[in-house]
C-alpha cells in the first residue's frame, strides 16, 4: 500500500485513525491523530480511507494537521525527531516546575507514551535498545530508552556494571508517569559497555497513591542479540521496534500498609478512554495458567495451508513463531512457556536449544514425560529482580 501526505487512514489492530504527515520511510509513516500530536506507525498497521467512500464520510473529526513544507519534506528523514532537544545541560535542569505551564513540565526528557495504557502490557519499568534505523535494525547508533508505564513518577539510577564488576553510575533523573526518558544514544562498538547494569527505581506517589517498595533490577543482554533482526520486537509503547526488557511490574512490589491511606485507582473514565489503545500479549492465547503458557509448534496448528508449504519453510516459520511467543512471554513477565514440538528427528528441539543461547535468565527444561513424551520443552524464564 502506498502512501502520500495528507492521506486519511485508520488503524488496523485497534479504534481510531488520522492523517498522513511525513513519510519516514518506505515501511513507517508519522499520523497526526484527533488528540493533537503526531505518533510513528507502521505502514502495516494501517488502513487507507479512500475519499468519498463510506469510512470517509464517518472521518469528521477535527485534526490539527501540520504539513511540512517542500524543503522541509525533502530533508532525509531521522526517526529520532521525538528526541530532540534532550540533551540539555545540569545548569538547565535546576529550573524548578513551577515556573513551567503544567504541559511543558516533562518536554525536555520526558516524553509521552506513543500508546500510553497499561491495558494490554503491564503498569511496569521496561529498558530499550532502539535502533535509528527502523528499516536496518542490526546497522548503525541505538537510543537507550527507559520506559515509565505506571501512574507514578519514576525517580531512576542506571548503574552500569563492567570488568571486574566495576560500577559505573550513567544516568538518574525523574520520568513521568506513562511516559519514556531518552538515556543516552550510542554506537555499536559501545554496545558490550552498555550491555550490563542494575537499574534502580523509586516511585514517587501522587496524593491519594500506595507508597511502593523500590526497585531494584539487574540486566544483562549477550553483545550477540544486538546483531540478530528477530531479537527487536514491535513494542507498541512507543511505537517503535527495540530490543526491550521488562525491569519489573508494579504488581510484584510490596506496598507498605502502614504508610499507606485508603486504596486509590485510576479513575474509571480515565482508564476506558484509553484502554483500547494497546492489544493484548501475543503470548496470552496460548495461557494455561497464571504466568504460565502451552505452544503447540506442531505446523498442522499454526497454519491451515501447510499441505501447501516447502518443507524448508515449515521448520523456519516453525522457529519465528517459537522467537515471538518467547519475547512476547519474556515482555509479559510470564514465568513458564511448554513448547510441545513432537518427536520427529529432533529438529527443531535442536533449533529451539539453539536460540535459547541468544537469552539470559532462560532455562531449558524437558516436559511432564507423562503428558508430553519427549515431544515437549520447558522454558522457564526467571526475573531480573533482586
């Protein structure tokens, strides 16, 4: 599907659309939506309302829509627009919030959430490495990203760990709820340097809020995964794909009920209004039980026109969807994921233990021999939190 600006287009996976306002590339498109900001989105998830057609008549909504202009449109595109500014000095940080319009408070590293719900992911603290080049993912600089995805400020501390578990101290600020924070941008040559850490969190409550145990989580990601296409994941907080690791949910910390008043929620209305906006983990289909799932990587399961596939191509879309139920369970906080991939000649098991490589904190583990025979695997995924 081709796409111009100005094009009127609706969004495949969920409610709601907007228009066309830069093409980035040939596969993402900016969209200018009735909420008044620009968001990135693959040109996939998109449908194109044809003028005149039935969709159009019902696209009536007011959208404050900003074209560039010719030269500015003919500029390369950088997927790093939503960064700019960040970088901004100590000196200028001790300007204190109140002298800011509320709006502007979290406009220099701060950045709102591309989707920001908690419904469909969990209310958590998750890390990202994502690259510039959204088209490349293996190629060129990276954003370390850290995402805020609960109603709380986030007060932060990233420590990175190196030889000899030296520790070195490489960035702490303050990220605003359903929110993200920009660290640092690096090259591929810095990536081992940043590869291994302990990020800390204090969650700093607004009036009415449980007052939360801290968190503190350690990451560590082999050098090898940032060199693999099929270890970035789309990550639709932000509306981009990134290698991403979940630090930790909010629903594991401990509250401290001595400290706390009454119990607070989110209003209501305010969580139905956005609740829509983030599907839910690609892994849940397959839940068996709480944190736990069941694959069935037999090719008779996941397609209808297998009779009609290469043998070479069973094993390798066999081996896709194994990686993407183990990223999504990975994201989702699941805690165990049974792969049944029968006995055959040992295949794809082999394949299986061979990916596993590319992960830390995974374990694999053979099956219930009574239920499965040798025809299953256990992967158990363990937390980073200590």
């Amino acid at each position: 599907m081709e796409l111009k600006v100005g094009d009127k287009v609706r969004f495949l996976n969920e409610k709601g659309g907007g228009i066309v306002t830069k093409l980035v590339s040939t596969s993402m498109v900016h969209v200018a939506i009735e909420e008044g900001f620009e968001i990135p989105v693959m040109v996939s998830d998109l449908v194109k309302i044809e003028p005149g057609g039935a969709a159009d008549r019902f696209f009536d909504r007011p959208i404050n829509v900003y074209f560039p202009s010719e030269q500015e449109d003919a500029k390369p595109s950088d997927t790093r627009t939503q960064y700019e500014n960040m970088n901004r000095t100590r000196e200028d940080k001790k300007v204190e919030k109140e002298e800011l319009p509320e709006d502007d408070l979290y406009t220099k590293e701060s950045k709102p959430l591309y989707k920001q719900s908690g419904a469909g992911y969990p209310e958590a603290i998750w890390l990202l490495w994502e690259p510039h080049d959204q088209n490349h993912l293996i190629l060129g600089s990276l954003d370390i990203i850290l995402v805020n995805n609960t109603p709380y400020e986030a007060i932060f501390s990233l420590i990175l760990v190196e030889e000899n578990n030296f520790l070195t101290g490489a960035q702490y600020d303050v990220v605003a709820p359903y929110s993200k924070f920009h660290i640092e941008t690096i090259n591929r040559d810095d990536l081992e340097h940043w590869s291994k850490g302990i990020v800390q969190v204090l969650y700093h409550p607004a009036s009415g809020q449980e007052l939360l145990q801290p968190l503190q989580s350690k990451f560590a990601v082999k050098p090898t995964r940032f060199y693999k296409e099929t270890s970035y994941q789309e990550f639709k907080l932000t509306g981009s794909k990134a290698l991403v690791l979940n630090l930790g949910d909010i629903a594991s910390l401990r509250s401290i009920p001595e400290l706390n008043a009454e119990n607070s929620t989110v209003e209501p209305a305010a969580r139905q209004k956005i609740e829509y906006i983030t599907p839910a983990a690609l892994i849940d289909k397959h839940r068996i039980a709480s944190k736990e799932a069941e694959v069935d990587l037999h090719i008779s399961s996941l397609r209808s026109d297998y009779p009609t596939m290469p043998q070479n191509e069973i094993l390798l879309y066999q081996l896709d969807y194994f990686q993407r139920m183990l990223e999504s369970a990975i994201a989702f906080n699941y805690e165990k994921v049974i792969f049944i991939h029968g006995i055959g000649n040992g295949v794809l098991k082999n394949a299986i233990a061979d990916k596993l490589k590319d992960y830390e904190n995974v374990e694999m583990r053979r099956a219930s021999f009574a239920k499965y025979g040798y025809g299953a695997v256990e992967v158990h995924i363990h937390r980073n939190n200590s």
